[in-house]
C-alpha cells in the first residue's frame, strides 16, 4: 500500500483567495491547531507573494517568518516556501548576490524547503538556484510548470525534470498553478519521471478553478506522486486549492495509505481562518474567486493570481467606465470586461511565445491583455502600450521562451529599436547588494539578524522604503477604513478618519482619506523630503497613461530625476507601477523639467498631470 502524504498550502490558500496575508499574531494563533489536525506533514509558511504584501501592510515580513515556522519545527513538520529562481521573490530578476542571499535568509528564518520554479522552465534559471539552495543547506524542490500547448507536451516535462534531477535537484514539483494540467497527461509526465528516478520525491501542485483537480490528483498518485497539496475550508476551491477532505477520503477509498484528520482541529482552523476573514483579509477577497469556473481552462490563468486579477479588475473597470461616461459610451459590467480579457489573454498567449502563465509571466500575458482591451475600447490599437517588464520578457531578458514571437510584436521592437536577447539571464542583472548595503548606512537602518533587512530591502525596495516611513501602513488602513465604509454603506460617515498622519525623520505626511465617490483632498508634497517643491509651473503637461501608483525610480540602479535637470526625447521620468508592472513614463520631446507633482508612493488616475517640461 503506497503512502501519499499532505500539504498545507496556508499561504497560497490566502494569496489565491485574495490580496493580503494574515498578521503574524493571526499566524501563531492558528499553527498550534494546524499540528494538531495530524494530517500535514508538510506546511507552505511563506515565498512567492508573502513577503511583499506583508510589506505592502507594514509589518515586517522577516518577524513573520520566523515565528510562523517555529512551531511547525517542533511539531517536526516541514516547511516549505515558493521561490521564482531569477526573480527571487519579487515579479522582477534579482542579481546574483541577492539570489544567494536569499536562501541564506531564508533557511536561517526557518525554511526547510524552497521550491524553485521559472515561468519559462528555463533551466538557466533554475539549476543555480538548485546549487544556491542547497548550499544554503535547504532542500532543493525544482518546479515543472504545467501548461496545456502545442509545445507543452509529455515528453517536453520529462526531460526538463531528468535535467533538473542531474543537477542536483532533491525533489521535482508539477506545478500546475492554474489547474489546467490533464489528468491523463499528468498521469503520464509523473509516471515518465518516476521509471527514470524510482527515487526521487514528486509532490503535485494544483488549483481547483478550472475543476480537473481532483482527477489529476488521482492520476498522479497512481502513477506515484509522493505528496499532494491541499487547502482547507473557507479558502478551498474556487480559486484555491481541493479541500484536505474530499483529496483523503479519495485516497483512502483508491487504496492509498493517507493520514487521518483530527476533525475538531479542522474546525477550529476553519474558525480561525474566517475570524481572519472578519477582521480585515475577507474585504480583499472578491465573491467570485469562491467560485469554481471552467472559463479558466481556455486562458489558462493560475489561481494563484486570480485573487489579486479580481482586485485589479474592478480598479481597471471603475477607470474604464469613468473614462466611457465622459465620452458618453455604455459602461461594461464585469462579467464583460472578464470574458473580454480571457479571449484576449487567449489570442495574445501564443503571440508572446508560450510563457507558462505563472507569475511573473502569467501578470505579464495578462496584463498585457487587459491593456489592450482596455486601449481598444477607447478606440486605440492592440499593443499601442507595452510595459517595460512585458518588453523584457518577449525579449527574452529573463530567459529563452518555449514558442516563436509573433512577426507583428517583432516588428513592433524593430521600429522602437528594442533587441531581442540570447544571453545568459543573470549577465542582465548586475550586483547590487553594496549599493542598498550602503543606502542603509545613510538611512541609519540595521541590515537585521543574519542581514535579513538587507535582503528585505534589496528585494523589495519601493515596498521596504514605503513600510520603513510608515506610509504603507497609513495607506493601508486608509483603503481598509474606505472599504467598510463602502460595505456598510456609508456615504461618508463623520466616525471615520479624514486624514491619517505619518512621522518620518522629524517631517510629518498627512494623507488625505476619502469614501464613497467622494474624492480626497490634494495631499501637499512636503517642502525637503518628498517630491520637489512646485515652484515654476510653467510647461507642458506628461500625463499619466494609466491609474496606478506613481514612482520616481523602481530599482537602485536608476537615479531620479528633478526640477531643473535637462530632458531628453525618450528619458525616462518615471514609473506607474500597475498590476504588479512598473509602466516607464518617456519623454516626447526634449526640454528642462519644471515640475514633479506628485511623490514616489503616491496614487494616481489617468490623465492626472505627473511632470511639467519647457519644451525646447
């Protein structure tokens, strides 16, 4: 009777339902029931997204780390975290020495597991982070990202994961974040592996959406998958994951040796989990994502990114439709903007050359797909805006992609001078750990136990600078504040906070909060530490393309620019990071810069005016 063991996937259960992480209390209070379920061996504590919106909140994600897998080691389950091999932990590549650091950081916290993956199954991104990780001493999981395509095929996972077994991999994960694997070619990829590897550990990963979960798992375990992952009630299927329950008593019936579950643990958890709900993460989780939908099976979406997909959704819808009521078009209701965005997502998947739709591809294939019906809708072209990071990816910057680039895209960077690249990925990022090692120094900030600061802010450091100022957490809980005053239907109670003031340095930020359709007052950039004083607010307006968050720079290796500073025709002057993609914001014509209006961090809408140049 072969054993099948289980997974916890507590933090993809989260990041698939929604935008927002527990707190690190909300953390330790649930961990002692989880080990008392008696089910898991191993529990998914942290990676992927989980630093980042911990951040994103202003707590300190290393904290939560560590404590988070405490008790998890003491109860001897192992933990494990989601790793994007050249991307670390973030939707863009990190140099060497960041990559090394991580996984230093990352077993010294507690992690025993990182399972490594690359959106393009590149092994030229994988296999160094199978040597850094296990020099680290963490087990190396190497990750097949599951797709369903022409070039996707049974054959095509077998030698990848014979590849990665060779260089040393400990493990092989099927990755199949968006559920779309079927069975039977699952089946064949997992038994493929195990004739050549009888001993190697294969752990299956999978999403419940789509709604072939269940016979996948299945399949892979007859055909002898190791471990499976699972999620619990009230984050299981949907989006999420197959429910610890139905995936044992499967198991069980089929003959599989499998770990009985403390019911009254489960219920406690699931208590737990929905008073997490109530307090804050539940107004971040969009209805639909508790649905299963089969219409994810053409475009292939992960359920890993359809929680923050649904959140961006309604952002872009309300942006969409305000711009249609002032041009006196019909709005669209969700359901449209969705099946829009899925066949586009459909049409545009085999132009950009088959990138496995996980993150940070699968944002990249859709957010250039909700650009482009978003652009034609407003009576543009298809492909008439183009992100920098989606640029790099066709370009093959981080990596080679499995298909052809269509000719339309490859004259498109022919005429905007852009060149396609067959290089190592890791030749494009070069070190920088010393300059943020030195921009820390300045700050007056401790690089942390076993430099776990430094990484933070090398990997994050929009985010790490917003939490250090207290600026994410005000923003935070000033968009939480407006939407429970939106769901309780409040215009604009007089309870709730006008403004929220934040202390940085000695120079205080007061940030305006608004509810409703009421709109927040201007916030006044402060004279020495945000955005250049507006003085001369002569010249022409750069307006913002699309709604986002505005930034000066988006990485150390960029200097910012300021009043007075010569312009030239194609400078970049700034960034609208949207949907987790930083757009550039270029010059388009040469001049001398006389006005920055708004700061890095802050919010901004189409066609507010972001700079002021006196054209030459």
């Amino acid at each position: 009777m072969k054993e099948v063991k289980f997974s916890l996937v507590f933090r993809d259960m989260w990041q698939s339902a929604g935008k927002y992480q527990p707190r690190v209390d909300q953390l330790l209070k649930v961990a002692p029931a989880i080990i008392r379920m008696g089910c898991f061996d191993r529990v998914e504590t942290n990676g992927g997204g989980f630093e980042q919106v911990n951040l994103l909140y202003g707590e300190n994600p290393n904290r939560a780390v560590r404590e988070w897998t405490k008790p998890f080691h003491e109860a001897g389950i192992q933990t494990h975290m989601l790793d994007r091999a050249l991307n670390g932990l973030r939707m863009s590549p990190c140099p060497k020495d960041l990559r090394q650091l991580f996984y230093k950081v990352k077993k010294a916290q507690g992690t025993d597991i990182t399972r490594i993956f690359c959106g393009l199954n590149d092994p030229r991104n994988v296999i160094p982070s199978i040597e850094y990780s296990k020099a680290a001493g963490m087990i190396a999981q190497a990750s097949l990202c599951i797709t369903h395509s022409p070039i996707h095929t049974v054959d095509y996972y077998v030698g990848l994961a014979d590849q990665f077994i060779k260089a040393g991999a400990d493990e092989i994960c099927l990755k199949d974040m968006a559920g779309i694997g079927r069975p039977d070619t699952l089946g064949k990829i997992t038994a493929g592996i195990k004739a050549a590897h009888p001993d190697i550990t294969i752990q299956y990963h999978s999403h419940a959406g789509p709604g072939f979960c269940m016979a996948s798992i299945l399949e892979v375990c007859k055909n002898g998958c190791d471990i499976v992952d699972c999620g619990m009630s009230p984050l299981s299927w949907g989006t999420g994951h197959a429910d610890i329950i139905a995936v044992q008593e499967m198991l069980k019936d089929a003959g599989f040796k499998v770990k009985e579950i403390n019911m009254e643990a489960y219920m406690e958890v699931r208590t737990l989990i929905q008073e997490m709900m109530d307090d804050f993460l539940g107004y971040y989780i969009p209805k639909l994502n508790h649905l299963n939908n089969s219409l994810l099976v053409k475009p292939g979406l992960p359920g890993g990114m359809m929680g923050s997909l649904m959140t961006d959704l309604e952002e872009n819808l309300a942006s969409l439709n305000k711009w249609k009521k002032k041009n006196g078009q019909p709005e669209l209701t969700t359901d449209q903007l969705l099946v829009k965005l899925f066949d586009e997502v459909a049409y545009v998947w085999p132009k950009v050359g088959y990138p496995t739709l996980v993150t940070p591809f699968s944002q990249y294939v859709k957010n250039l797909a909700l650009t482009n019906v978003i652009q034609m809708e407003k009576g543009r072209d298809r492909w008439s805006m183009i992100a920098d990071n989606i640029w790099d990816m066709i370009l093959g910057k981080a990596g080679k992609l499995p298909g052809e680039v269509d000719p339309v895209l490859v004259a498109l960077a022919d005429e905007q001078e852009r060149e396609f690249m067959t290089t190592d990925p890791q030749a494009n990022f070069p070190d920088d750990l010393d300059v943020y090692r030195e921009k820390m120094r300045a700050a007056g900030w401790p690089t942390g136990e076993d430099d776990e600061e430094l990484f933070e802010y090398s990997m994050h450091p929009a985010q790490y600078e917003a939490y250090k100022s207290g600026k994410a957490k005000a923003d935070f809980e000033a968009d939480l504040a407006k939407r429970k005053a939106a769901e309780n239907a409040v215009a604009a109670p007089a309870e709730m906070p006008k403004t929220v003031t934040v202390s940085l340095n000695g120079q205080t930020y007061k940030l305006n909060v608004a509810y409703g359709d009421e709109m927040p007052e201007p916030t006044v950039a402060p004279s020495a530490a945000g955005a250049d004083a507006i003085e001369a607010l002569d010249g022409e307006d750069v307006l913002a393309p699309l709604e986002g968050k505005f930034y000066r720079i988006k990485d150390a290796q960029e200097v910012a620019k300021y009043v007075g500073d010569p312009i030239k025709k194609g400078d970049v002057l700034g960034y609208i990071e949207a949907m987790k993609t930083y757009n550039a914001i270029r010059a388009e014509f040469d001049g001398t810069l006389t006005a920055i209006l708004f700061n890095s961090g802050d919010p901004v809408e189409e066609d507010d005016v972001l700079f002021k140049i006196n054209k030459k």
